[in-house]
C-alpha cells in the first residue's frame, strides 16, 4: 500500500495537491522551507481566476514585441541576461515555443485544465463548504487601448461561446469605474472569478489540520532527494532523513534545485508585482476583474481591497521588492483608474513564478517510481491549482 505522500512545498499548488490527497484517504506530510504557508509566490498575486483567459505568454510575434518592449523604461517585461545556463536553456525553450500552433495546442491544453481545475474548485466549495477566501464569480474583461490589439483579439477568442465582445460604449455601461480609462473595447468572459489566493491557502491548511490525516513540517527545507534502484527513498532535512513512500514535488522555482538525474525540470522565475490598496468610501474600484491588455496589468477587487498585478522579469532569483519597477506599476495605475483605491496606504509584493518556457505546467509521473510533479503554472498557478492537484492525486497508485 502506498497511501502515505509527502507533498515538498507549502504555496497554493502544494496545499491544493495535499487537500486532494486527503480528500481520497491518503495520509499526508506536507514540507515547506518557509516558517509560514502560502508566504511565498501565493501570498499577493494577481487574484484572478482566469479560466478562459490562459493563452501562453509564447507566441509568434512576441519576441519582437518583447524586443520593444526592453527599450521602454516601463516596459511590461524586463529581461535580465545572466551567466546562468538555465536561463539561457529556459529562453532558447521560449523561443522555440513562439509559433501559432504551438501558441494554440498549448492554449488548448490550458484551458481544458482551467475548466477542469473551475469545476473541481466548485466542487470542494460545494461538497465540503470551502470558504473564506473572498471567491466571488464576478466576470473578468479584457479592456483595449489599440484596435490594432483588440483587432488581434477578436480573430484569436480561445473560448469565443462563452466570451462577449464589447465596444467602447457597452464596456462603460458594464463597468462604471472604467468611465474616465483610455479603452476602446473590451471582451468580457462572465464566469470567470476572483478570490484571495493567501486566504485559499489558509483556508485548506485549516480543513488539513482538521482532517487528521495531514502533519505540516515547516522551516524545514528539503536540501536533498535520496534515490536507491530508480526510487526516491527519503528526503534529507538538515541533519534529518525522513523516509517517504510517495512525493510529490510542488516547490516551485525551487524545484529545479533539487532535481535527480534523469529528470529534466526547465523552470525559471518570472518576477511579478503586486499593489493591495484599500478601497475607501466614495472611490470607484471596479467590481469586475479587469486586463489593461496593452499595459499588462490586472485589477481584482478582493472585498475592501483592491489587488493590483504586473510586470514579467526574467531577471535571476532575486526576491527583493525593485522600487523603480512599483514605482512604475503605481504610475500606470494611477494614471489609469486615479480614484479606484487609496494607493497612498497600498502594500506592495513581489514573487516568483515558476514557469516553463511553453507555459503548460509538468503534472505527472518522473524516471523514478515514486516521484511525481506538480509545477511550472507561471502566472496561472491559482488559477489550475485545484485542477492540477486533483489530477495529479489521481495518478498516483494506492
């Protein structure tokens, strides 16, 4: 019997995966480096759940847009190059991801796990009454500067049955706090969600810990996987071996640090950015999740918070808050949506999510019996977490 699984990482995806485990009888042990969950990559991200907006970021024509925008000093993406061969790997995968028909199966494949992972969150909500997090399905809309961009964006709809397309007019009549913003036109998707990722992660470590069936073992980080005969036989924490019968590997950026022979792992961060400001009386932040798709940058209302999320660096491992790139992202904000939210009183966070060069996270089995993986979901970690966990809890043998 192998019902025991130990879960290596404490973010929203290694939390989701633990749950579904418990949730089929598994007996779990959950492993996060940090001293807290959910502290890292999930703390404060964008806040969208964005399951029919799930384009990869590789596609034909974003190298020499990326190129323009690397000589803008507010660019949306920054690229940093390093003498790090995974860098170097990781690009030359990104790159050769940049076609149409790549951009597509890999969209495909995407969205068909977005949906799976919508329908497996409105399960755990409804079956085990889940709540909490500040979860509302109050629609997301893509908004438009450009026709040359919302042109583009009507011909390529991933999931056009359940998107609207909207003009200039209809998209104000929608949403009023988008009255005084530079759009043109917008696509609407009306189920898609929003909720508060740190509180997700809180809420599943309370039903674990209640389960009986989960033990958490935090400030430990796992230094080391040690293999016998194609097996990975215990994890080396500090002076400690802690023998396993099942892992799974949901570590993130981190992952790739602790890989074993024979198993490839091409991941790399991408540095993201976030503002939480309160919403005061009188101020008008939208009720709908908004995409400034030009300007890269997406607004999520999370009850008396308004969360907003941008900026892709490709810049090494540095987890440090950069002021000159939030001091761009503030401008951005406050020159689009000026009376959304108090900025003045705004938190700002920065994280790193692990992507692969394809966009289409590695969920499945590995060169060795017992080892599985659950990583690489880059920006749309939240957003695939309960459908990649519930996926991947059910591939591994009792």
């Amino acid at each position: 019997m192998n019902k025991q699984v130990t879960v290596i990482g404490g973010g929203v995806i290694g939390l989701a995966t633990a749950y579904a485990l418990v949730r089929e009888g598994r007996e779990v042990t959950l492993i996060e480096g940090r001293d807290s969950l959910g502290t890292g990559t999930s703390f404060a991200n964008g806040g969208q759940l964005s399951y029919r907006y799930v384009s990869p970021l590789a596609d034909a024509g974003v190298p020499w847009q990326a190129l323009g925008w690397l000589l803008q000093g507010d660019s949306p993406l920054r690229l940093r190059l390093r003498m790090d061969p995974a860098q170097w790997r990781w690009l030359a995968g990104f790159m050769g991801a940049c076609r149409r028909s790549v951009n597509r199966r890999n969209g495909a494949r995407l969205l068909e796990l977005a949906l799976y992972s919508q329908a497996t969150l409105a399960r755990w909500r409804g079956e085990d009454a889940l709540a909490g997090f500040a979860w509302r399905r109050n629609g997301k809309l893509v908004a438009f500067r450009s026709e040359t961009a919302f042109a583009k964006a009507r011909a390529s709809l991933i999931d056009a049955g359940a998107q609207q397309v909207l003009d200039g007019d209809a998209l104000r009549q929608l949403e009023p706090a988008l009255a005084d913003a530079p759009f043109i036109g917008g696509i609407h998707t009306p189920d898609d969600e929003v909720a508060d990722c740190h509180r997700f992660c809180l809420a599943l470590a309370a039903r674990l810990q209640a389960s009986g069936r989960c033990r958490f073992l935090l400030g430990q980080p796992v230094q080391r996987l040690l293999h016998e005969q194609g097996r990975v036989v215990a994890l080396q924490l500090g002076d400690e071996r802690l023998a396993v019968q099942q892992v799974v590997l949901c570590a993130g950026h981190r992952s790739a640090a602790l890989g074993l022979p024979g198993v490839r792992l091409p991941l790399y961060p991408l540095k993201g950015y976030s503002l939480t400001a309160p919403i005061l009386a009188g101020q008008r932040a939208p009720q709908l999740s908004v995409t400034d798709y030009e300007r890269k940058v997406v607004y999520a209302r999370l009850h008396d918070q308004l969360r907003v999320a941008a900026m892709v660096d490709i810049v090494g491992f540095d987890e440090g808050l950069e002021q000159q790139r939030l001091a761009t992202l503030e401008r951005l904000v406050r020159a689009t949506l000026p009376d959304a939210a108090q900025y003045d009183a705004a938190q700002a966070w920065a994280g790193m999510r692990p992507a692969t060069p394809s966009g289409v996270p590695l969920i499945g089995d590995t060169a060795y019996r017992n080892l599985w993986l659950n990583i690489g979901h880059g920006a749309l970690g939240f957003t695939l977490a309960c459908g990649s966990a519930e996926r991947l809890a059910g591939m591994i043998p009792l």
